[in-house]
C-alpha cells in the first residue's frame, strides 16, 4: 500500500504550493521594494570592485579569511566612492542655494540683454517679412518668457537643494544597506551567481552565454561610461572655472550626468553657459567656453569610450540610448546602468527563445 501510494502523482499539491509560493513571492517584494536602488548600487559597486576583492583573496590572504577581504574591499568602496559621493551631495545643495540669489541679481540683465538682441534682429528684417509674420518689435514677450524661465530655474535648483539637505538621514539609511549587501555581495557573490545558474530553464550553452553577455554589458556600461563622462566633467570644470563662472561643483556633478546619456552630453550644460557669458557682454569668454565644449570636451566622447568599451560595442546603440532615457525615467541617475543593463538581457533572453524554438522545429 505504501508503494501504490508512493507512485501515485502528487498533482493534488500543486495549487496549493504554486499559492503560498505566489503569496511570499509578493510579500517578499513587499518587503525588499523600499530597497531596490541601493540593493542595485550594491550590485554595481560589488561589480565594480571584484577585482580588488578577488586580489585581495587570491594573492595576499592566500585563498584563506574570505571574510577579510570582502570586508575590506567594501570599507573601501564606502570611504573612496559613497561617503565622498554624500559629502558631495550635501556640497552641491549648498552650492546651488548659494547660485541661486546670483541668478535673480542678474535677471533684469538678462532680460534687457534678450530684449536688446530681439530688437535688433527685427529691425533687420524686411518689411515684407514683419507683416507677414506679424512679428512685433515690442520684446515684453520675451521678458515675460525670461522671468518665467529663470523662475523655473531657481525653484527647481531650490527643491533639489532643500531635497538633499532634508533627506540626511535617509541617505544614511541607504548607506548602511548598501555598505551591507556589497560585503556579503562581495563574500558570497560566486554564489549567487551559481544558484542563478541552477535555476534558469536554459540549456548549458545559453546559460554561459547569458552571463558572458551580462557582464560583457556591465563592464562597458560601468567602466567606460564612468570613466569617459569622469574625463569630460573633470575638463568641462576646468573651462569654467577658469572663466569665473559661479558653482563649478554644481557644473561638474550636471557634466558628469549629461556626458552619460546619449545625443545630450556635455554641451548641454556649457552652451547654456557660453549663451549666459554672452547676455552678460563678455563674448570673448563665451567664444572660448563654445569653442573648448565643441571642440575639446565633446570629442573627447569619440576618442575615449571606444577604448573603453569596446568589448560592449556589440550592443546596438539604439538599444543603449533607450536603455539610458527610459532607465532614468524609472530609477533616476540609476537607470543610466540598469536600463541598457535590462534591456539588452531581454533581448538576450528573446533570441535564445528564437534559437530554442528554430531547433525545436527542426526535429518535429
């Protein structure tokens, strides 16, 4: 009877284990959402900081204290990248309070400057054309748009300032979890990586090439977006603080991000400037602050990253450029790794699901 009952299928249990199976898969996202984005910086610096772990391990501890060279490697990563990059944080709130009174000093400047260049321009054009168009030679318009603009500007830098300077202990908080996730990242990261192996439903083939293409991806992501953007923002800074200009750290932290996203770059941030040296009469510096952004900073995008990524240069750009805006929709300054990160395994996982099923219709 024993064995009668040992053979029969046990199709009855199913439903109940795929619903409490379904029920702690809900509670567990539950309870880890609030701690996504810095599990995933804890991803990405663990990532980024394996070699010194594995060095560390292999060559000076001699494959003993495991422990040790994880903890080691992640007080590293907290000293040289998170503290500095909060003390950063609270700078260029401070910074951008500070940049905002100089920017309603000079409003009225700027729109006697606009309003000046308007009337000139129209009074060069011809009549024809003025009619027209109906084009008015009265620049209340653009005062109007300036103010608001300008306005736009100063409440923004004031909601992010008074955002970072509010939000202490919560970048606390997160600090605390990501300098605990990259330790046992670090400590036990082989294997996660071999339990991930386990449980995907692929063949061995499939399954090694997954993680080729993840890391391949992440490394030219990580690295050479990184480097290159650092490289950027370092000589963006440089032309303007050699030109005067107010708040280099705030100018260096938004170089660092636009070099980062595809089709903005850096000009994006030294154009509004040159344009802004300009309106306040001194052209000689916004020819030179135009010329070094057109010239210097943004080639340096062509000549550097190539090197650097070359081994993720079989990612489609289009892919990385969607990867990049449509991650930092979703997850913010995050998104700029994550996204190109998710995107390409999805398509990863969609051609191995076309191989699988082509050899699948092979043999029927």
């Amino acid at each position: 009877m024993n064995g009668s009952f040992a053979n029969k299928s046990p199709q009855g249990g199913y439903l109940p284990f795929l619903i409490v199976f379904a029920l702690l898969a809900l509670l567990g996202i539950s309870i880890t959402e609030p701690i996504v984005r810095p599990l995933m910086w804890s991803v990405i610096l663990s990532f980024f900081s394996h070699p010194l772990n594995k060095l560390l391990y292999v060559k000076v501890f001699r494959g003993k204290h495991r422990n040790l060279a994880a903890l080691i490697t992640a007080g590293c990563v907290v000293l040289l990248i998170c503290v500095p990059m909060g003390f950063i944080g609270i700078s260029l709130a401070r910074e951008a309070l500070r940049f905002i009174p100089s920017l309603s000093d000079n409003l009225e400047s700027i729109q006697e400057t606009f309003a000046g260049a308007w009337a000139s321009l129209v009074n060069r054009l011809p009549d024809y054309v003025i009619q027209y168009f109906g084009i008015k030679g009265d620049p209340s318009f653009l005062r109007d748009l300036t103010h608001r603009a300008v306005n736009y500007v100063i409440s923004s830098l004031g909601d992010f300032s008074r955002g970072l300077l509010g939000n202490a202990f919560k970048m606390v908080y997160q600090l605390f979890v990501i300098s605990v996730s990259t330790f046992y990242l670090l400590r036990d990261g082989h294997v996660v990586v071999e339990y991930l192996d386990d449980i995907l439903p692929l063949p061995k083939e499939e399954r090694a090439s997954l993680f080729t293409s993840a890391t391949r991806m992440m490394k030219a992501v990580v690295i050479g977006t990184t480097v290159t953007a650092g490289i950027q923002a370092c000589l963006g800074v440089a032309g303007w603080f050699f030109l005067g200009l107010p708040a280099p750290l705030l100018a260096g932290v938004l170089l660092f991000i636009c070099a980062m996203i595809p089709f903005i770059g850096t000009p994006f941030v030294l154009i509004p400037a040159a344009i802004y040296l300009f309106l306040m009469g001194n052209v000689k510096e916004s020819i030179i602050l135009a010329g070094w952004a057109l010239l210097v900073v943004s080639t340096i995008d062509n000549l550097v990253r190539p090197i650097f990524i070359s081994e993720g240069s079989r990612v489609h750009f289009l892919l990385v450029f969607l990867g990049v805006v449509g991650g930092i929709h979703v997850w913010g300054f995050l998104g700029i790794f994550l996204g190109p990160m998710v995107l390409s395994l999805f398509i990863f996982f969609l051609d191995c699901y076309r191989r699988i099923w082509s050899t699948k219709r092979e043999y029927e």
